[in-house]
C-alpha cells in the first residue's frame, strides 16, 4: 500500500485506553448459560440456539444504505479508472486506426487525436481550460455573489441568491439536460407499442434538439403539455410499471430542470435580488437585462466552445462500452462512463476530471482529483491562503503509469511522485528536472519524494476527509 507522502493518520478513537482493574468492574449475568423455558415467566436473555435474536438467520436480508454511503462505497470501488482504463483507450485507438474503417470512421478518429495535440508548452492552457469547464461558478460575478452570502444576515437574501445560483446551473446544462431527455426518450419508445409509439414520435418531430437556450420554453411546452400527460395516460391504459413508468418518472424530473433554466426565470430571480440593498451595493449599474450578457463573459461558458474534443471523447467511450474488442475492454470503458456519472453526484466535493492528450508523438491520459480547499473551509481564507490538496493519475502509452500526489500552499509545495520501475534508472534525471519546473514556476518546494510503485495511491489516501465523513455536503430534501 502506497504511503502518501509519508503522513500516517493517527486512529480515532484510541488516544486513551485505561481499562478500569478487574475488582471495579460490574459483574454481570452470564447470559451463555442456556435457561429452561419458563412460558409462565418473563426471564433474562441467555444463549439458547432457538433464540432469535441469536439465530443469524433471521438477521433482515436488506441492509438499508444511506445515498452518502452509497456514493462513498462507489468512490472506493468506481472512483478511479485509470489502471484499466488508459491501456484499453490507447489498444482500441490502435485497433481503429489499423482496422479496416470506412473512411468516415478513420477520419473521426484521425481528428479526435488532431483535436487532443498539444504542444509541450502549452499544457498549462490546456489544463486550465479544461478546469474551467469543469467549475460552473467562478469568476469576478460570482465572486461579488459569494461576498454579499457572507456579509449578510438576511435568511431572505441568501435563500433567493441560492435559488439564483440554482437557475443559472439549470440553464447553463440545458444542452445536456435536452440530450439526456432525448435519450431517455429513445428508450422509452423501445418499451411501449407500435401505436403508442408513433404518436410519441410524431410529438418528438416538434421539439428543436439542436435550438439554443432560447429555444427551451417552446421545447418545455410541449413536454409539460403533450409528451408527459400522454406518457402518464398510457402508463394508466396498459398498467405498464416497469422501464415506460420508470423512464416517465425521469424524463419528468429533467424537463422541471430544463424548465427552470429559462432564460427569463434567470432574470426575473435577478431582479428580485437587486430589491435588495447588499446586492445594490455590489452590483451597483448592473440592470437585471444585462445579467445573461455577464453570465456568458465566464470562463465556464468561454470554455465550452474550446473543448470541442469532449463530445468526440464521450462518444468513444460510449462506443467502446458497445463494440469492445474484448471483455476487458468493455469493462474498462465501462467504468471510465461509471465514473463520469459520478462527477454528476451533489455528495461531490471534489474536482474531477478526465484529460486525453497527444504530446509529441505519444498519447497520454490524465485524471485529477483536485480539493482547492483542503484544510478549511474557505470563508475567511484567501486563494493565497487556501491549502490545495491534489491527486494526478496519468499514463504515458509505451512509458507506463504515474502518480503525483502534491498538497500547495502560499507558494510552498510538498509532492509525491511514484513512477514506473522500468524508469529507475531515471531517478536522479526525473527528480532534477521536476525541481526546475517548480523553480521556474516560482514554487517552493517544501518536501519532495520520488520512487517507484507497484500500487497506485487509493482515492481514500489522498483524500482521507471524505471517507471519514469530515468533507461532506450536507444535502437536505
């Protein structure tokens, strides 16, 4: 097992031991003696074998699990991919590129690969804008928003500025929001009868699929008012509870958050906001009309026009789950799609973040686990201040598997590094050249540590807060 930065976390719970003596101790009833049965009696429990409660077998079959729990057991088992992952992705690239595709399918991955090159130099910019398109609220906006959650008491104000924040999450996904209900549909098509069918379909023909977010309110119209009765009334006609009901049930929930998402629901919860001094004070000149301008001057939303190589990538996962080579492979593309999802969940405190890449002329995949506020809360602290805890996986095609491991703070900078053993040799090279690209970035490094590794680290190693429960969100229905 890897030993992250050698930190050991001391166990809870043990800091004192002193069993009282034996003379002070309460003794109690042996209850291992098995008693006769007394039905006239009401006698203390003992160890008969026909007792139920110490019979296992009548233990309850179902072990009800909290959706934290459940999110916690999926970060252990799903959270990382990239053992089983990169080598499928790069064998099932070349697998495509040397079979015998037509030319349309050689040349989507001919510009998939064109779409990930990146010149050495210019790895920091990828990076970044890959992050932003991962943060939804950053910027100076959302900055002067966060100040005014601070400053104020109003139960009020906080409420409507969450509730704002909430809009704007629906509306910027509303692209996302319309293709997963497209999809759900497909599905939902593929349960029901011909009839039934063809009148969904004739439905579907209305809905603009590739609109912009100006189109929402006419698509949220004919969903509320034609697709979803009809889906509930045929649900009612053929006592239908499996995949049509449960395929209802969330193609409802997706069209109230694409509903939402209106752009004008968005300004209206503006406008409210601006009733109020503290946010007069803030955003002082700023009209509610020219909220939607500024919301689109983030670098969340400047950032999705850049990584255009995302629909490319979500695509050949996809495939690679249908039209793996192998089990292995489907497996691996499998759980690479598993924990994408998993990014969706609102227990998430993490950044997470899958990356491909060709430098030069070699592939290579990354995935980050990053907590930009490691140590506190964030409140009082500044982004100076803020302790960044970071967890990189990257695998080089024909080079083999890293680790970095690294916690940053006010320029300082302590960092694990674990390598492949075919890279031993290298050792002295790899550790004087990771030294010069902090010195040269203006980094202080506080304490280095280079080796190999047979192991990756776990997620709960570098992330120990989470499963501790000492890092969660607090989601309340």
């Amino acid at each position: 097992m890897s030993n992250v930065l050698r930190i050991t976390t001391s166990t809870v719970g043990y800091e004192s031991q002193n069993t009282p003596p034996k003379s002070n101790m309460v003794t109690r009833p042996d209850t291992k003696v098995q008693g006769p049965v007394v039905p006239e009696q009401v006698v203390r429990p003992d160890a008969r074998s026909d007792s139920a409660s110490q019979n296992p077998d009548v233990a309850m079959k179902f072990k009800f699990q909290s959706n934290f729990e459940g999110f916690i057991t999926q970060m252990k088992t799903d959270g990382s991919v990239m053992e089983n992952f990169a080598p499928a992705l790069f064998e099932r690239l070349s697998s495509l590129s040397a079979s015998g595709l037509s030319q349309e399918g050689l040349e989507q991955i001919q510009q998939f690969i064109k779409m990930i090159e990146i010149e050495p130099q210019n790895m920091a910019a990828a990076l970044k804008e890959q992050v932003d398109s991962s943060l939804l609220f950053q910027g100076a906006f959302f900055e002067l928003l966060r100040q005014v959650m601070k400053e104020s008491r109003s139960v009020d104000l906080q409420g409507g500025i969450l509730e704002f924040l909430k809009r704007y999450s629906d509306m910027a996904e509303a692209k996302h929001l319309l293709n997963q209900m497209a999809q759900v549909m497909e599905n939902l098509k593929g349960g029901m009868l011909s009839g039934a069918r063809e009148r969904l379909e004739g439905m579907l023909q209305q809905m603009n699929f590739s609109g912009s977010a100006a189109d929402t309110e006419g698509n949220a119209a004919i969903l509320k008012e034609q697709i979803l009765p009809f889906l509930n009334q045929y649900v009612t006609d053929t006592n239908d509870r499996g995949l049509v009901r449960e395929s209802s049930a969330l193609l409802a929930g997706l069209t109230a958050r694409y509903e939402n998402g209106q752009e004008q629901r968005v300004v209206e919860k503006f406008r409210e906001l601006m009733e109020f001094p503290a946010m007069q004070q803030k955003f002082k000149g700023v009209s509610a009309e020219d909220v939607i301008h500024l919301l689109g001057l983030t670098d969340y939303e400047k950032s999705l026009d850049k990584n255009r190589w995302l629909k490319e990538f979500a695509s050949l996962i996809r495939e690679g789950v249908i039209k793996g080579v192998n089990p292995e492979q489907k497996h691996a593309f499998r759980n690479a799609m598993f924990s994408s999802v998993l990014n969706e969940s609102v227990y998430m405190p993490l950044l997470h973040t899958l990356i491909p890449m060709k430098v030069g002329n070699r592939l290579m995949l990354a995935e980050m686990w990053i907590d930009p506020d490691s140590e506190g809360s964030g409140a009082s602290e500044s982004d100076s201040e803020r302790t960044v805890r970071g967890l990189i996986k990257f695998d080089i095609n024909e080079v083999g598997f890293f680790d970095l491991f690294f916690l940053y703070s006010s320029g300082k900078i302590r960092m694990q590094l674990n390598y492949p053993d075919e890279l031993k040799e290298n050792s002295g090279q790899i550790e004087g050249e990771i030294k010069e690209i902090l010195a040269r970035n203006g980094i202080k490094a506080e304490e280095l540590y280079f080796g190999t590794s047979s192991k990756s680290i776990p997620i709960e190693e570098a992330f120990p807060k989470i499963f501790e429960r000492k890092n969660s969100i607090n989601v309340k229905i």
